[in-house]
C-alpha cells in the first residue's frame, strides 16, 4: 500500500481547473478565513481594532498552577442540524467544539485547548447530531490524585457547563479514567442512526442490502476518497447493520409515515461513508436498484471506480453510541432532569409544527384524485442534489476516478509524496 505525504504549495491555475465545486468552495472558504485573520492581526498590531475586544480583564487571572487535575471521559448530545459541524473551522465560530471550550475555559474547568489533554470520539460533519458523543481531556478536580474516589463530591461538571453552553448542546454525564485513556483510539465501537420516513419505499429490499456490508470491506465506492489528506486505505469492519421500522401509524400497516432507522455499528467509519450508503439504499427502497448492487459496489476488482450517484441528507444522521471499556458513567440525577425538561421543551416544538402539517396533508389528500398520495413522497427529500428525470442504472452511469488514478495525480501535482 502507498504511503501519502501531503506538501503545501500555492495552487496552479490548472490543478485549480481539475477541482470539483465542492473542493473550489472549501479553497475559496480557507482564503477569505486566511484574509480575515490577517486584516486582524494587521488592525491589532496598528491599533486600530475595537479596544473592547483588547482591553485586558481587571479581574484576577486563575492560577492553574495550584490546581489539581483529573482526566475524565466527558459525554454530551447536541442536534445538530443549526451547527457548522462538530470541529472547531477558522471561518465560523457556529461548531459544536467552539462553544464546548468557551464553556470549559470561561469555567475555568480548563487552561486551554492545548494543555488538556484533548481528544474527540467523532468528527461529525455538518447538520448532524449526536446522542452520545464522548471527549476526553485533562479538567480541574477538587482532590489530589489520590482522594479522587468520591464522584459526587466532585465538581458538578456537566451542572457547570450546561448553564454556559447553547440549549441544544448538553452534558449528560463523565467518567474517571487512566491519564492516557484517548477518547478517539480507545473507542471500542461506534454506532450511528439514519431516521427516514418509510415513504413508499421497500424497506425489506433495504435492509437485505445493507446487511450485505456487514463484515471487513473495501469501501472505496461507498465513501468519499480523501486522496488529497493522506487518506489511501479503505478497508473497515461493519459489525452489524439493519433496518427497523420504529414508529407505526395506528390502524395502517403501511403508512407512509411510518418512521424508520438504519442502525450501523463499525470500530471506525469514512468520511461520508453513512450517507453514501444510505443513499444507495435509497434507490434500491425505491427498486430502482435491485439489493445486490451493494455487492457490486463492494467487488473493487470488478468496479475499481464508484459511479456518480447523490448523497443522503445529513440531517437524520447521528452518532448514537460510542462504547468503551472500563467506563464508569457518573450522572448528577438532578442535573439531568434539567436536560430531560430542556429535550422536552425541543421535542415539543418540533412535534406540534410536524402535527400541524399532518393534519394539513390529510386534509389536502381528500381533494386529491389520485390513489396512496399517503406513501409517495415523504422520503424523495434525503437524497441531496439534482436527480435526472430518466433513471439510469448505477453501473452505468460516469464513474469518478480510481483509488491509483487519484494517487497518481495528486503525486504529479506534487501536492502529495508517494513511496512504497
């Protein structure tokens, strides 16, 4: 296997002409970002900033030098679909890692970022929740090292934070662990949800195709290639996948707005593998595909290079569970009936505009002539992008390049070293 090391150089105007839109966006967003923080630094060092944002604090600051520490997993929801994505971008401060460290540092529960200890389980992209993502990091403690045993009497960790993080961002508990306990490489597995209206799709002929991934697969055709970042090996485990139907309509046994989920558990998963997936299961609940053409997809022999086809929405995409060993989850019960009200208060706001439209559908499908307008099209909406009026076929459609043609050519650019 190749071993990719990325060089930074200024871009040509012909390796410029070979980037997709989504890649010349991602530039464009890194050059005003670059502009922007340089207009600062030029503005601070001639003075003609805002003074408010340089004028030093008058209070004293805290010395993290008398403090003691303790490394901690941290666990946390948030929805997702307001947000920028979970990691911290240097064009927006609307992430879910942004307001997490303005919170720990304006508690002072941390010096910085840099001198925690700091890793994060799963970078989710953005629009996309979790119920259960997991950091870990070095925090303030009250006790030394040693008289550290007595959770509850240590400080209200996720009562502190909650009262200075957005409402749709809440801790739910933490846990004591080892000093070199990473949150990212000791997660034993993680599993994320897709929820989907059953619409009029076939949700046997779903599932039967998804559990075709299951097992150690090369997912090249089910992902998006990160050439350009290093990124060269595609091969990951799925331990288990399926489709269930969770909410059923009363008196209707198959109802369009029946609401489903994907649930599919992996060590480790690619950047926009779920999404990739979900939207060839799409095709195949629609049987415009049949349930084998994930072994096609798979077979990276036979079909070395991925046909073009659109992504699944991100937002009923979450990270469900993360699971680790030797964990033990300490929850402030009073703390968390305070999330419990705030998840209520978001549950019922959502829930009254999603009954109001039904009502409406219901109504407006008396008017209508045709026959099962209830199954048609809840679910036509998660796949993103354009759709041609005339289907076509996967394994027929334009291909993008292959796993060694995208090596080579970042190589050539020399924007990437490639040795054995």
């Amino acid at each position: 296997m190749a071993k990719v090391i990325k060089k930074k150089q200024i871009s040509s105007r012909e390796e410029l002409e070979h980037l997709d839109k989504n890649e010349l966006i991602a530039k464009i967003l890194q050059v005003e970002a670059h502009n922007f923080q340089l207009k600062q630094i030029i503005e601070k060092k001639n003075g003609t900033m805002d003074n408010k944002n340089y004028t030093k604090s008058s209070k004293k600051k805290f010395d993290f030098t008398k403090c003691h520490k303790r490394h901690i997993l941290l666990k946390f929801y948030y929805l997702g679909w307001d947000y920028h994505g979970f990691a911290v971008q240097e064009n927006t401060t609307n992430t879910i890692e942004y307001h997490l460290f303005a919170a720990l540092t304006k508690s002072c529960l941390i010096e910085s970022r840099q001198t925690a200890n700091y890793h994060r389980c799963g970078r989710t992209d953005k629009g996309v929740s979790a119920f259960s993502q997991v950091i870990s990091l070095d925090i303030r403690s009250r006790f030394e090292p040693d008289k550290q045993d007595n959770l509850s009497a240590e400080i209200a960790y996720c009562k502190i934070l909650n009262r200075l993080l957005p409402k749709n961002i809440r801790c739910i508990s933490w846990s004591p662990v080892r000093p070199n306990i990473s949150a990212r490489f000791d997660c034993k597995s993680r599993t994320y949800k897709y929820f989907f209206p059953r619409g009029g799709l076939n949700i046997e002929s779903m599932n039967k195709a998804v559990k075709l991934t299951i097992g150690r697969h090369d997912f090249r055709n089910l992902c998006k290639m990160d050439v350009a970042n290093g990124v060269v090996s595609f091969n990951r485990t799925i331990v288990d996948a399926g489709i269930t139907c969770i909410l059923k309509e009363p008196n209707d046994k198959n109802s369009g707005y029946d609401m489903c989920q994907l649930t599919i558990k992996s060590n480790a998963f690619l950047w926009h593998q779920i999404r990739c997936i979900m939207g060839i299961l799409f095709l195949i609940g629609r049987e415009q595909e049949k349930p084998e053409i994930m072994n096609d997809l798979l077979d990276v022999q036979n079909h070395p290079k991925k046909p073009q086809y659109n992504l699944a929405h991100y937002i009923p995409l979450n990270l469900f569970y993360c699971e680790y060993d030797d964990a033990n989850w300490y929850v402030d019960k009073e703390e968390i009936l305070k999330v419990v009200e705030d998840l209520q208060e978001e549950w019922t706001d959502v829930n009254v505009k999603s009954t109001m439209i039904k009502n409406m559908l219901q109504d407006l499908q008396e008017l209508t002539d045709e026959k099962n307008t209830n199954i048609k099209y809840q679910s036509n909406c998660l796949l993103q992008g354009v759709e041609s009026k005339v289907y076509k076929p996967l394994l027929e459609r334009e291909t993008c390049e292959s796993l060694e043609d995208r090596i080579e050519h970042y190589a050539k650019k020399r924007r990437l070293e490639k040795s054995s």
